[in-house]
C-alpha cells in the first residue's frame, strides 16, 4: 500500500469516526407530523434538543428522543476519550422519508367503502460536533 493511500484511508476512518448517527425505520407517525418535531431539533445543540423533545406535547417527540439518545450513544461508542460538552454536538441533519403505508377500508353510508392511509416513515438522524473537526 503506498504512502497517499495509507493517509487517505486514515483520512477516512479519522471522518468515520466523527460520523455518528442513527435510523429510525418504520415509525407508525405520519411523516408530516414527523417533520414538525424534526424541524425543531435541527441544528440545535444536543443538550437544548433533549429538553425541546421532552417537553414536547407532540407523540413524534418521544420516538425522536430515544433516536437522539441512541446517536448519541453510539457517538460516545466511537468516541470514548472525549466528552459531550468538550465536542459541543449538535444535530446535523435530521431526515424524515415516508415508508410502507397500510391500507384499510372503513365502512361509508349507502354501501360504499372509503380507504384509510396509515402512514409511517424513516427517520435518519446525525450528529455534528462544533469543536472537534469533521
């Protein structure tokens, strides 16, 4: 292996090692209800985005709780020799996509049958750190 491939793959394990995030699939939450709460957190630092989201009326809100509390777990995994408040983590991007839908009919007058979209979605979660370079 030569010496710029050596950096370059030490580069790269070095950017991996700051990436911490974490996935949310097949919430039982309609994505537009989802993104309501998302849009709160986004770009917020962690400790502020814990409090919005547990103080949050919204049901969206305790899902993307234990989501913010896993990304930051595994960042801690990857990151055992630093701390939350010397990295000064913040969330970088948060992402709500639509999944499988369940179709049901509910019974409409005079014979006919309306359908029921139950929606859900994927959520895609990162972390970014302000003091620590990405």
């Amino acid at each position: 292996m030569g010496v710029r491939k050596k950096n370059m793959a030490d580069q790269l394990k070095e950017a991996r090692k700051q990436r911490a995030f974490a996935k949310l699939t097949n919430c039982p939450t309609s994505p537009r209800k989802m993104r309501l709460v998302a849009d709160q957190v986004r770009g917020v630092e962690v400790e502020k985005a814990l409090q919005i989201l547990k103080f949050s009326p919204k049901e969206a809100s305790r899902n993307l709780e234990k989501l913010l509390m896993s990304a930051i777990a595994n960042w801690q995994a990857k990151n055992e020799d630093a701390t939350i408040e010397d990295a000064g983590l913040y969330v970088k991007t948060i992402c709500v996509d639509s999944a499988g839908m369940l179709k049901r009919l509910r019974p409409a007058p005079q014979g006919r049958a309306h359908r029921i979209r139950k929606r859900s979605n994927h959520v895609t979660l990162e972390l970014g750190s302000k003091n620590l370079s990405n």
